[in-house]
C-alpha cells in the first residue's frame, strides 16, 4: 500500500502494522522442523486487522484535510458501519473519525462513550485495537478536562465581571443620588439667599424713602 506525502503523519503507524502483519505472514511460511507456527486463522485475524487499521489510518488523514462536503460522506459512511457492526472494529473507526479536529461532524463526548464502550469489553477488539483504543481514550479524556478547566475559569472571570460591573454600577447610583441631593440643596440655599437678599433690598429701599421723606 504506498502513502503520499500526506500521511507522513500516520507513516509510523501504518509501517508497523504492516510489519506485524508481515511477520505474521512469515511466520505461516516457516519449514516444519523450524518450530511450531501460528495457528492459520490468528495469521489471517492478525493480517485482516493490520490491513483493517491501515485503511482506517488512511481514512482519517482524508477526514482531516477533505472538503467539508467530502468530509460529511467520509464520516457518514463510517457511522453507517458502525451501526451495522456495533462494538468492534467498526466502532473504533467511527470513534476514531469522530475525534478527529477540523471537521464539522466532530464529536468528542460521543467519541469517548464510543471508546469507553469498547475499553469495557477488551475481548471485543484484537491487542493492537485495545492499545489504540486506550490511547485515543485518554488523549481525548485529557483535551475534555483542559477544556472544562477552560470553560470553569471563564466563567469564574466572567462572574467576576459581573460582580465589579455590579458594584460599579452601585456606586455610580450612588454618586449620582448624592449629586442629586446635594444638587437639591444648593438650589434651596440660593433660594434662600436670594430671599434674604429680596428682604435687605427692601429695607435699604424703606430706609432711603424714610431718610428722604425727614430731609
């Protein structure tokens, strides 16, 4: 199976799954006096299974760099096998797909249940489906931690806003009820001046009429 540049990613991987694969192969071409072989159906399991999770690899490099509409049918169709064979390979793949960053189908709750499923029943899966299982299991469990960590400090800050936008906003009525009342205050003690100044006017008009009325 030949991988362009683009699956340099997944190179690694698919190489050793073909190596194990490889040896499995070897193993069933030994001469007879040079020990006892595999028995023929676990070479076949173990030859399907690297096979099957080569295509896999090569699926979900696909997923992640196709178009979005190609994108869609790439997962449709691994949600359409895994309906039809629910808890195994099939159900790898579909969580696999699901957990894959930059497409719009991305699933990471669903992903983990998936994988949590297939975790509780290793017997299920071949060895080197479990191991992958695990690790896509706890990559995934640790990027929904960070972001639950991230979501709790958002919000902490967020209600953090909140509260001094609260209290801002208190203070401002305040100041400003306090405006108001001094506000009120000023303009009752200019009233109040000027009633005494209206009233010392009138006495300074009565005392210049009296002095004027004596001359």
């Amino acid at each position: 199976m030949r991988l362009d540049h683009k699956t340099s990613r997944t190179g690694p991987v698919i190489a050793i799954l073909a190596l194990l694969a490889g040896c499995s192969t070897m193993d069933g071409l030994r001469p007879a006096g040079a020990g006892a072989p595999a028995p023929a159906p676990a070479v076949d399991r173990d030859t399907t299974i690297a096979l099957m999770l080569a295509g896999t690899i090569q699926n979900l490099q696909r997923l992640a760099q196709a178009a979005p509409a190609e994108q869609a049918e790439i997962l449709a169709s691994s949600r359409r096998s895994y309906e039809r064979a629910p808890l195994g390979s099939a159900q790898l793949a579909y969580a696999l797909a699901l957990a894959v960053p930059g497409h719009a189908g991305r699933d990471t709750d669903r992903a983990r249940q998936l994988l949590r499923e297939l975790a509780a029943q290793p017997e299920a899966l071949a060895p080197v489906e479990r191991a992958l299982t695990l690790i896509q299991l706890a990559q995934i469990e640790r990027e929904l931690g960070l972001k639950t960590d991230n979501d709790r400090l958002l919000a902490e800050t967020q209600r953090g806003d909140r509260e001094r936008l609260t209290v801002a906003n208190r203070r401002l009525q305040n100041e400003i009820e306090e405006n108001a009342k001094l506000r009120k205050q000023l303009e009752e003690a200019q009233a109040k001046l000027e009633a005494i100044a209206k009233i010392e006017r009138n006495l300074t008009e009565r005392q210049s009429a009296t002095e004027g009325r004596k001359q």
